[in-house]
C-alpha cells in the first residue's frame, strides 16, 4: 500500500544507504561473479549499474538464509527500498533471481513470509516519477524493470502493497509481464490486480504480452 | 517453494520452458522488440479487450474463434472473474454476441478459473470469482475520498486516507503477550505516504488512533457508523504478517532452540527482533576478533584488579546473572566504599561483559536515582543479565533518606525474593506481575541501612584496586562481551545439561559454605555466596573447554574463588549482626544514658530521686541490672532514630525477642512477658531487665567483632582458627597469579 514515494526514490541514491540489514550474508559475499557479470551485461546491465543497484552474487547457502527456504542454486539479491516506522526506511533485499529452478517455478524467488515489495530502479530519473507524461512500464521482476530502465524505458516491479505513490493521474502504463502469466494463475491474477489498482488511480492501463512458443513467437 | 500448481485447463498448463522475462527478451533480442510489443498493448479490461478483439471480425466462425480464444486466455479470463459483476455481464454479452460462444461456456471457463484459484489468499478482500465481500464490494474512490455505498446506494465518505494493516506485531516480554498493528497509508488525494504507526490492537477499533498517529491531514468522514465501517474496510483490505517482537533480554526457547536474547536479536542462528527499553540498548554479546581463549582469559584476568575477596564475587556475580532466572539467583551484590575507590569502574568492567559500551561508567543501566518502577521494570526486562544500579549515597534530609530508604527495600526486597508487586488493571482484574529477573549489582558510598536488607544483599567493601591491572581490562572492552558470548553459546548447545548442573552444583556449594560460615552466619548467607561460586564454575568449564584454562588452572581457579567467597560470607556476619534492630536499640539507649540526655534513677534511694537536669528518667538501676520503662525507653529511641533519618525495622515484641535470643534481656519468670514487673515506691511497674553491662557500654565491641575480610592487614584476631593475616599473604600470591591473565589477554600478543 503506498508506502513507496519519490522521496524515498530520490534518497535511494548508488551507496547512499546502508548495505541490507537482513542479508549479513550477502554483505560479507563478493559483489558479483564473472557468470553474473555477463548475464546481466547481455540485458544491458552494467557493472557500474549492478553496483548502485546493489545487486550481489549469492551461493546456494546464502540464497537458501535469505530466502528463508533451501534453494540449491546460486543468484543474484536485489535489494529495494523499504520504508518503515522510523519514516527514513531502509533497505532489504526483495528478491533472489536464481540461475537454477525446477521447471514451473519462477527465477525470481521471493523472502517466504513476507510481502512482496515494489522495486523502483535508482537509473530512472524523479523527474520520470513526477511526469504523468512519461509512459511507465510495469515489470514482475525487479531485474526485468533494471534491464528496462538501463535501456531508457522507465519501469517498475509493483509490489503486494500497491502502486507506489507516483503521479499515475493521466499517465500511460502498459503491463509487460513474464510469460508465465499464460498457465500460472498467481501471475495472472497479480497483473489483473495491479491493471485495476492503476486504474483506480487514473492511468491508462495497457497490457502488452510477451511471445511464447505456443504462439508461434520466434525470437 | 513456490505454491504447488493448481490444477488447470490444458490450455493453461506449463509448457514445460522457461517462459520468457522482459529482460531475457532484451538479452535474446534487441531493447526494440520490446518497444514494438509495448506499442501492441491491448486494453487492459476485459469489456475493451473483447471490443478491441471482436470490433473487426465481421464473419461469425471467425468471430467465434476469436471468442473461444479469449477464453483460453489465462490473463483475459483472470480479467473478466475480477470486473465488478456489471462491467462483467457486458463482457460476457459481448463474448457471446454472434458468436457460437455460449453464457453457460464463459460461466464454466469462470468455475474453471475459480478451482484452479482455490486457496489462494484474496487481494485486497476479493475472492476469486469477482464477487467480495459486501464491505469491500462497495468500497470505491471517489474525488480523494474512500468510499462505501451508503443508503440508497448514495456514496458514504469514510476516509480521505487509505490505509491497511501491514503486520500484526506481538510483543512478548516473557510473561505477558501485547498485540500491536503497524499501519500504513497514504492520502488519495495526493498520493501522500502517511508514516507507519504501531497501534494497541485494543485501540485499534475505536478508530481514535488516526489522529495522533497522522494529525490532520488525515479525516475520517462524518456520521453515526462511519468510523466502524471503515475499521472494517481497513481489516478487510488487509493482508497483514505476523511478527513477534520479543521485549526482555536473556535465554528464551525460538522456534524450538534455546537462544540468548540480546538488542542485537538473537545469539545464535535463530532470526528474533529484539526491542528494549532505551536503558538496555546497550545489552549485545558481540564476538571481537581474538580468540575465545583470549577473551576468557581477560575476562577472569578482573580477578587481579583488586583482592580476591572483591572481585571473586564480581566474576561469579557475571556469570551467575546468566541463570538468573533459571536457578533463581537471587543475590544481590553490593559494592560500598568511599568516594573515590573505583567501585564505579569495578562494577562498570562486570557490566561490560553484557555490552562493551557499558565499560564507561557513564553508561550503566542504572542508578539508584531513578524511580522505583523504572527500576522494577528495568530489572524485569534485563533477564538473565547483570545490572548495574549505580551510585547509592547517603541522602542528606531525613526525609529522603526515608524515600531512598524504601526504595532500596523495595527493589532489593523483590530481588530477594523473586517476586514483584501486584497491579489491579482497570477491569479490576490482576496485571501479571514483574518480578526482577537479573542480578543486581549495586554500588554506592554506603550499605543499605535497614537490617533485613543487608541480609538480603552480599556487601563488598571495596579498596586496594589495582589501577594498572583496571587499565588493562579497560584497554580491551571487546573482549568481555566476547567471553560472555562464549559461555552463552556453550549453554545454548547444551542447555538442559547446563541448567542440571548448575543447581547440583548450586546445593552442594550451598552445603560446603554453611559447614565453612558456622552458625553465626545468617542463614541465607551460605546461599548467596554460593550462587556466585555457580558463575566461577561456568566460567572456569568454558575457559577449560576453549583452551583458556588448563585442568590445573581451572582447579585452582575453583579453590581460590571459595575461599575468597568463604571470607566474604564471613564478613557478611559481622556487617549483618552490626546492624541488627536489638543493636541499634541497644546501641542508641547507652548513648542517651551516657549523653545524659537519659537517666536511671538508683533503685536502692529511699525517695524518689530527681533526674539530672535536662535528663529524662527511663527506669532504673542497681549495682547488676538495668529497669528499664519499655514505652519511654522506645520513644526516646525512635526520636534519636528519627533525627538521623533512621527507624527501628520491627515491633517491640519483634525487637525483645531478639534480644532474648542475645541475653540482652532477661524474661518474666512465668515465660509470659516479655518485661519483669518491679515494684518502685510501693508501685508495681513493668520494666525490660537488661544487664546493666548491656547498657552501659555497647554489646559486641570491635574487640569482640570479626575482622574484615582478607585484604584488610594485620589484626592478631582469628577467623575460626585461621589467621586474617595468612589471608592476606594467600591473597597476595594468587592475585599475583590470576595477573598472568591479564598479561596474555591482548589481542595483539
């Protein structure tokens, strides 16, 4: 629920804040692994963007802490913006995009028991947020919207609280989610909720799919 | 990890690859693919969606195919369950408008949607099917304003806010469990974000929290029922976790293994949030960068900062805290001396064994000049911890010196016996009680004055500390919660065994300080003292155990500290039996006899004999007893008492009967009373018949007394056959050992 504010995006600046306080074990890991490195160079990812990201390598054991389940593959923790009583927030990691899961299951691996927060990449300028001109794009995964936003498109990962409290007033935003939205119910059902809860905001929503094999989708 | 797959319509089931991500799309094509899909996007309700999809099929096969393949659409489906039941029925009727597409069709693929949607938990309080609950159901925006519908479907303002419940936060202090809700929100006008507030779920429903929580700016609508529907929209949206903060210090069993609590959460693997009062924040067993045995071994190198009769029970005393609530210990230790003596700095070096920061002197828990509840509560929540109440001195009117009086009693009374005091709520039903739960480690310029307090506490006097060994201690404060953290990690592991040894060891030491101490001890005397040496003995295993210590170390370790807690009991003795109640009787009437302010008359004169001038007759004498007029000789002592700020403890019945016990007083000869009668100048008179050795000259003169403990120097008195002077030469030599400590304690060596 809107617990998210420019202002918070505006403080979320490359080093700015502390490292995550629930992920000792990402802090003391080395920031990224070659493998890493080059998976998210193919996306657009920089080195320099990973780092004021704070995005980090994490092995299976780590993983496995911050997810709060065993997972026996290594990924990359993204961290985001969370804001808390003290009004000054603080930071968590919101997902483990894993490089390895059983067939079904997504990449992006969730902490269990807690709410699925939203991910605003640092790269997309405030004046972006302020703007209802500017067409935003909703993404499912916190990597997805970097690799979207260090491509010049200005995207988010809308959490379970809600849209963040950016001017959707007037505003275009298309949904472009992951193609498991075509069999997995969860994720369909999630884009409906964000489509209506923009919405109710005053945007124009749009959904936009993705290609998949069954529909002849070449790449 | 993920929830288990419902069942689906084969048409939505997994394909069995690795569905694409916007981002891989990006990797594998180009950033331009992208943006060619997103300038295809389709409206995103399921009305338009069908428009956009059926406006330009004219031919009705065509037409029905485009239908059919809607419904096989996961995302559209998900979309047309989740529209409000009339923007619904117009989808549906453009579905089946001249198309082969049947209601009952659209109606089934809808069930479809709902089984393989069954379980999952509903947003934002709608179910699967579209249909919610009457209280969301109605729920809309409306010009910044959240909105139900009212009578006659007219919208009913409830708030210019929304807000949910983003997590139900249980606070537990050990004994009682409070629910709280922390609350978000923003405003809808602005899109503002309202801060997170913590709010007493039983305040929650009154809905009277909204304004001190987010001031004005924050409305709730007018009229009767308004606040209650939208307490129930705010629950209802709502998806809040669960979280238990845990409020109190110390071990506590999470999540099935027994962890030590402290602020910094939990001291071993299991995740707790730990939240304390602002006087505990300091309370966090961190692991420097020496070695365990390092760190052990600085910590029983404070053994070396003054005699062994002083900090033996400091050393017991931090590590006995950790089973405080377990055992019970329920000692309380008391360091007095002059200003100036370093007791601050002594008590401040055990403290710091539960956080470095506290090796400051400055930052102790507490001080004796806090309230009495603060510190009640203080030492509660500080479980199975050492705290330091600082700084007692002698208050200056007689007034306070009352008031600090009862505080002491207080406090000191309910550490001794494990019990706090009972609070009536407003229902009238009883608050669980708050019974101390640490040990207290006092300090202050003075013992404790009332007689029953002093018997509860074990009094330290403290002098001769070393201010090069302090300075080493000092220099390395990291290494004292890292020695602490040892022991505890070592309990944790093996808690059950731990706790059974400690109290098999507890009574046997029990039994071996009683034979040691004699009758003369008081009779909890022998406890106390043995509830420290249960501290020496965890922290001399651990020490062994890490390397530390050697097996022969460790032993005399074991052997130095009892016969250091031996004279400590000891000189409890005496400083208890000095301020009996029958002593300070006994003590004031002689002093008011011999100030002349008091007078007894010769029992041998004829007449009637006149008192000095300015005296007061209280009874009187012959050449072997004393007659003294209970009721006049009670008044005159309480008023010398009261002057100096002071008061006999116990009734006078209470006070004779000790000195009966003493031969202070000889009984009635019936064994009725208490008093003799006399019979003065034909008058029977009921008179206490005391030696007049008694009152003539103070009982148990310090030619009489037991000598101080070993540090003090050269008396030829003994201690039941043992010299006082061995003691010291005894203490000497092993100070000097247990200095070997301190020189291997650095880090860097």
């Amino acid at each position: 629920m809107y617990t998210y504010s420019v202002s918070h995006v505006e403080n979320a600046q490359p080093h700015a804040s502390p490292a995550p306080t629930a992920n000792a074990a990402v802090s003391s890991a080395p920031l990224l692994s070659a493998d890493h490195l080059a998976f998210l160079a193919a996306r657009g990812i920089s080195p320099d963007l990973s780092a004021s990201a704070e995005l980090y390598s994490v092995d299976p054991q780590q993983a496995s802490e911050l997810l709060g389940d065993t997972v026996a593959s290594w990924g990359i923790a993204v961290a985001c913006w969370i804001s808390d009583a003290s009004g000054l927030g603080h930071r968590e990691i919101c997902c483990v995009r894993l490089d390895h899961v059983a067939p079904g299951e997504a990449h992006c691996a969730r902490p269990r028991g807690r709410p699925r927060p939203t991910y605003l990449p640092t790269v997309v300028t405030r004046e972006t947020w302020r703007d209802p001109t500017a067409e935003l794009v909703v993404v499912d995964s916190p990597i997805a919207a970097l690799a979207l936003a260090a491509a010049g498109i200005a995207a988010l990962d809308i959490g379970d609280d809600g849209a963040p409290s950016v001017e959707w007033r007037g505003r275009r935003a298309t949904l472009l989610y992951s193609g498991r939205r075509a069999w997995n119910a969860d994720v369909a059902l999630r884009e409906v909720r964000v489509a209506r809860d923009l919405l109710g905001r005053g945007a124009k929503v749009l959904v936009a799919e993705l290609p998949t094999l069954e529909r002849g989708g070449a790449l | 990890m993920s929830k288990p797959i419902p069942s689906l319509p084969v048409a939505w089931s997994p394909r069995g690859r690795d569905d694409l991500c916007p981002d891989d799309l990006v990797a594998q094509s180009s950033v331009e693919r992208v943006r060619g899909l997103l300038a295809v996007a389709r409206p995103a309700t399921a009305r338009e969606h069908a428009v956009a999809v059926l406006e330009r099929e004219t031919d009705h096969e065509r037409r029905s195919a485009r239908a059919r393949e809607l419904l096989d659409d996961l995302p559209y489906v998900a979309a047309l369950a989740l529209e409000d039941r009339a923007e619904r029925e117009r989808a549906i009727k453009l579905l089946t408008k001249r198309t082969s597409v049947t209601k009952a069709a659209v109606e089934e693929r809808l069930q479809a949607f709902e089984r393989a949607t069954e379980g999952q938990d509903s947003d934002e309080g709608q179910g699967q099917d579209g249909s919610t609950h009457p209280a969301v159901d109605s729920v809309s925006l409306e010009a910044g304003w959240l909105c139900a519908t009212g009578h006659r479907g007219k919208p009913l303002r409830l708030a210019n806010f929304d807000a949910r419940i983003e997590a139900e936060v249980t606070h537990d202090d050990g004994v009682d469990r409070r629910k709280r809700y922390r609350i978000t929100g923003s405003l809808l006008a602005t899109g503002e974000a309202l801060e997170a507030v913590e709010v007493p779920a039983a305040d929650f429903s009154a809905m009277k929290w909204v304004h001190p929580a987010w001031g004005a700016r924050a409305v709730v609508g007018a009229g009767p029922g308004v606040g209650d529907r939208l307490r129930e929209t705010i629950q209802l949206r709502s998806t809040p976790t669960r979280e238990t903060v845990y409020s109190h210090l110390g071990f506590r069993k999470v999540d099935g293994v027994w962890t030590y609590l402290d602020v910094g959460g939990s001291a071993s693997s299991v995740a707790a949030r730990v939240e304390v009062p602002h006087d505990l924040r300091r309370f966090q067993l961190i692991r420097s960068t020496a070695t365990a045995a390092d760190a052990l071994r600085a910590s029983i190198g404070i053994l070396a900062c003054a005699p062994l009769a002083i900090t033996v029970p400091l050393l017991g005393a931090v590590y006995a805290a950790l089973l405080a609530s377990i055992l019970p210990i329920d000692v309380v230790l008391w360091l007095f001396g002059q200003s100036g003596t370093r007791k601050s700095s002594l008590a401040a070096i055990a403290q710091a064994h539960y956080g470095s920061a506290m090796i400051d002197r400055r930052n102790l828990p507490c001080s004796w000049t806090s309230t009495a509840n603060a510190l009640e509560e203080t030492t509660f929540l500080a479980k199975d911890a050492l705290v330091v109440c600082d700084d007692y001195a002698p208050a200056s009117s007689a007034a306070a010196r009352q008031e600090q009086d009862a505080k002491v009693e207080r406090i000191v009374r309910n550490a001794g016996n494990r019990a706090g005091r009972q609070r009536m709520l407003a229902d009238l039903s009883l608050a669980p009680a708050h019974p101390p739960r640490c040990l207290l480690l006092s300090t202050g310029e003075d013992a404790p004055r009332i007689a029953s307090i002093r018997a509860r506490t074990l009094l330290v006097e403290v002098q001769d500390v070393d201010l090069n060994a302090l300075s080493a201690v000092q220099r390395y404060p990291e290494l004292l919660p890292h020695a602490l953290a040892e022991v505890v990690a070592s309990i944790c592991g093996h808690y059950d065994a731990w706790v059974a040894y400690a109290r098999s060891q507890q009574a046997e030491a029990t039994r071996n300080l009683s034979a040691r101490l004699g009758p003369k001890a008081h009779s909890r005397t022998a406890g106390n003292v043995a509830q420290l040496y249960v501290g020496i003995l965890l922290v001399s295993d651990v020490a062994n155990q890490a390397g530390a210590l050697d097996a022969a170390e460790r032993d005399r370790l074991r052997n130095d500290a009892f016969e250091a807690l031996v004279a400590v009991g000891r000189r409890q003795a005496s400083l208890a039996e000095d301020e009996s109640p029958a002593e300070q009787y006994v003590r004031t009437l002689s002093g008011l006899l011999a100030s002349g302010a008091l007078w007894l008359a010769p029992r041998s004169a004829s007449v009637a004999a006149e008192p000095p001038r300015g005296a007061r007759t209280v009874g009187w004498r012959d050449d072997e007893w004393g007659y003294v007029l209970p009721t006049v000789a009670w008044e005159e002592v309480s008023r010398a008492l009261k002057v100096s700020g002071a008061g006999l403890p116990v009734s006078p019945r209470m006070l004779y009967q000790e000195m009966l016990a003493r031969e202070w007083l000889v009984a009635d000869p019936d064994g009725k009373h208490q008093g003799r009668v006399l019979n003065v100048g034909g008058k029977s008179k009921r008179v206490l018949k005391l030696p007049i050795e008694v009152l003539e000259g103070a009982p148990g003169s310090d030619a009489e007394r037991i000598e101080p403990g070993p540090s003090t120097t050269s008396t030829s008195s003994t201690v039941e056959g043992r010299s006082t002077d061995q003691c010291d030469v005894r203490d000497d030599a092993v100070r000097t050992r247990w200095q070997r400590c301190l020189a291997r304690d650095s880090p860097t060596s």
